[in-house]
C-alpha cells in the first residue's frame, strides 16, 4: 500500500516482529501481527509467549574455562560465529535455541524464507533455519545461522526496533497489521548495512542468492507498485553487489511503470548506504529519514513503555506527526 504524496492523513483515519532471510516475493493478503522484533537475512523479531524447551546438550553461559568447538544444528561453528553466539549467550544470560522448520506457508509455492530470528518472552534466542537447508553443506547452513546470529546481537547490544502505535490506522486497517512487515524490512535494511563488515570478513555475503527477485518482479508487470517495491529496490542495490543485474532490475521497473518505487528505492539506498551507524542511538534518526521516503510522511518515535523487554532492547512506538494548526489571530 502507497500512501499518497499529499500526506499520510488522509490515509489515516487517526493518528516483536520477527528477523529473517527472505526472498523477496509478492505481497501476500493478510494481516500480520507483531508486538517485539527479533531479526534475519531480512527479517526482525516475533513475540514469544514462552521459552522453547532447551537442548539436550547444555552450554556454561559465563564459563571462563576452555570451550568445545560450538556447535548449532549439528554445524560446527567457525571461530568468528562461536564469538557472535558466545556474545549474544554472554548478554542474555541464556542459552541459544536453535532449529530446522518450515518457514513458508504450504501454498508459498517455494522456500523464500531461509532463516529467522528472535527473541522469546522469556529473554531466549531463538533461530530457525529453513528444513530445505538439511544436507545442503555445513558452509552455506552456517552463512544462515550467522546472519541470524548478527540480528540477535544487535538485540543483545540494546539496537531498538519499531513497532507502529495501535492508534495508527490506514484504509485497510491498523498500520501495525497491514503495514508493520514494511517496517520490519526497512529495520532488517539498515541493521544489515550495520553487520557487512562481518559478512563480507566471513564471505557469508557471497553464499546466498537473493537475486530471483527479477523473476518475481517480471511477473508483478500491470500491478500497482508500493512500498514493498520501494524496499526491494534498495535490498537489490545495497546487497547484489552486481551491476549488471541490478540494471537489469531497473528496466523491469521501467516497463512496469514502477517509476516512482525505482527513484525513491534509490534514495533509500543512497541513504542507507551513506550511513555510519556505530551506536544504538544513531537508529531512530536513520529510521525516521528513512520513513520518510518510504511514506513521503513524517513520523515520530517514543520508548514503548510497556515492552516487556525493555531491560534488553527498547521498542520504539511509531506515531503519525500532525501538521501544526495555524495560531489564531
């Protein structure tokens, strides 16, 4: 959904998401509700109402003495990924949980969510990786599993994530149903900008294809474009790393008219790509000028002061900006 140029007001009616890899694809029908993120190869974090049961085999979370080569999902853990999951471990408190699942819908018609992420109620981590990666190579199961790891260590940092105000609402509904995944990718966005340096050190950015998203796009010719397309424009140009099929790309959304998506998915990226996020605290202006190009709308932030947790991470709650009323003479 695109909210018009001539203001986010007049498509309101008044003024944790999950982390993970996704292939882009075509928006699908439905509301998706989200109270905490999380992260993931795009992706941010879904609250939990309870722990997931612990592994059978438990790790000393604080323990100074030598460890065993770490291990998730059977992969042995290079010593850079152990670093990240003994970190995230360390700032928890907790053990992380890990798992293979079916991360797609039955009816998605392919696996186009790889990994994900997240924290549970309870303060654990969680990730899941996708069963299509069973005897796909420990190298590539690990590539999902750090980028996963990346997510969670932000959360463990304090890095904030979005949710929108339950008083935000659009046409078709509250915003924090129908328009909060775009918030959770434009979140995955700059938080991946902030990790690259680790993907590229590991080489984790040159093992997953994301690229197919041409063919999705190929297909999406004659349909309205909106902030989806926006997003993955800027995802292409931040993270294919390959001239030629992100030129490819732009000439799909010229002839599908996506004229407007192609420019502001550049100055997305232009923005994100010039940022230098070094701190928790530098998120929120990042994401708001991002807001506003995504919405051609201004937005403001406040601390969502009953997130449960909070004493980790803080949620930020996303509220529409009124215009000033004119003073009275």
């Amino acid at each position: 959904m695109r909210i018009s140029d001539c203001g986010l007001m007049r498509a309101l009616l008044s003024s944790n998401p999950q982390s993970e890899i996704r292939i882009p694809q075509s928006p699908k029908k439905g509301p998706l509700r989200t109270k905490a993120f999380g992260a993931a190869l795009c992706f941010l974090a879904l609250l939990c109402l309870c722990a997931p049961h612990s592994f059978s085999r438990q790790r000393v979370v604080g323990d100074d003495t030598p460890r065993q080569p770490n291990r998730l999902l059977g992969i042995r853990l290079s010593p850079e990924v152990s670093s990240w999951l003994e970190e995230v471990e360390r700032k928890l408190a907790k053990e992380i949980y890990a798992e293979f699942a079916e991360l797609d819908p039955a009816d998605a018609g392919g696996d186009y969510t790889l990994g994900t992420s997240y924290l549970t109620s309870a303060g654990v981590g969680v990730v899941r990786v996708d069963e299509s990666f069973r005897g796909r190579g420990e190298r590539l199961t690990e590539a999902v599993i750090g980028h996963e790891l990346l997510h969670l260590r932000l959360r463990a940092r304090g890095y904030p994530l979005f949710l929108f105000a339950p008083e935000v609402k659009t046409m078709r509904g509250p915003a924090e149903d129908v328009e909060q995944p775009n918030v959770n990718d434009l979140v995955s966005l700059i938080e991946h900008r902030i990790f690259l340096p680790e993907m590229r050190r590991t080489g984790f950015d040159k093992l997953i294809d994301l690229t197919n998203y041409l063919d999705s796009a190929r297909r999406l010719r004659g349909r309205r474009d909106g902030q989806s397309e926006v997003l993955n424009y800027a995802r292409a140009a931040l993270e294919w790393e390959n001239p030629a099929l992100l030129e490819e790309l732009t000439k799909i959304y010229r002839a599908n008219g996506w004229t407007r998506s192609l420019a502001d998915g550049r100055r997305l990226a232009d923005l994100i790509a010039s940022s230098r996020v070094a701190t928790p605290g530098e998120v929120t202006p990042l994401f708001l000028r991002c807001m506003s190009i995504l919405y051609r709308a201004d937005f403001r932030v406040e601390f969502d002061k009953q997130f449960s947790l909070s004493h980790i991470h803080p949620q930020m709650l996303i509220h529409a900006r009124r215009p000033a009323r004119p003073r009275r003479r």
